[in-house]
C-alpha cells in the first residue's frame, strides 16, 4: 500500500515526464503554441504535487484522516481534466472552456484543502510535540 506522500510523489513524476516529453516534442518539432499547457503541467502537476508530497513525507501525521485524501483527489483530477482542456483550448476549441474551468476549480478546491490541512497540523504541532508555543513570529529558536 502506497502513504499518501508516495502517491503525490508517484503522480509528481508521471506529470513531471509528460511534460518534459511534451516540451521536447515541441522543441523538435519547433511549434511551441502547447507551451502554456506545458507549463501547467510542470507547474500543478510536477512542482505543485511534489511539493504535497514532501510535505506529507516530513509530516506523516498530517496525512491522517480523510481530508488528505480529498486533497488528493482534488488535485489529481483537477490536473487530469485541467492540464488536456487547456491543450484542447490551444488547439483551437473554444468548448474546451467547459472542461478547463471545473478543472481549474479542483486544483483551487485542492490547495484550499492543502491550506486547512497544513493550518490543523501547525496549530496542534507545538503540543504534540511537547514544545511550547512561540510567543514571536520572529522566533527562530525551533526548526520549522
């Protein structure tokens, strides 16, 4: 069975290869009008899933319970229907509006649910870990 943290990472690197093999591709063929879908795909699908994921391998505990996997989800479909609505637009098919907003409103959905995620670990981390809370935001004694 995968951790959460792995499957961000999985998807991180099958995004991470469809875009560099997308961005060759363009490159041999010289026809760069997919770059903004290309750069999409590096940016939510790569970089962005990635970094949940290096996020929930350095805070396991964060990754507990069924808002992780809403976040998950969220992300991984919004780039899934996102990231092929944005070429289909590029290609010409002004239809693919439908497809591109709800996937967009995923991707939003998913780092909101990141935000809440990270705010409910933060906000109980000091305790669990017996460290008492900072009293300054300037506060750097503790490692974050």
């Amino acid at each position: 069975m995968f951790t959460l943290s792995t499957r961000f990472l999985l998807v991180a690197v099958v995004c991470a290869l469809t875009g560099m093999s997308a961005g060759v591709g363009m490159a041999i063929a010289q026809d760069f009008a997919l770059a903004p879908a290309h750069a999409h795909l590096n940016l939510l699908g790569w970089v962005s899933m990635a970094l949940y994921g290096l996020f929930y391998r350095v805070e396991p505990r964060a990754a507990l319970g069924r808002l992780p996997v809403v976040h998950f989800w969220l992300a991984t479909l919004g780039v899934a229907v996102m990231i092929p609505g944005v070429t289909w637009r590029l290609l010409g098919h002004p239809e693919a509006e439908a497809v591109i907003g709800p996937g967009a409103l995923m991707v939003i959905a998913a780092m909101v649910v990141f935000g809440v995620v990270v705010f409910q670990h933060r906000a109980g981390d000091a305790s669990v870990r017996g460290v008492a809370p900072r009293d300054s935001i300037t506060d750097m004694s503790h490692a974050d």
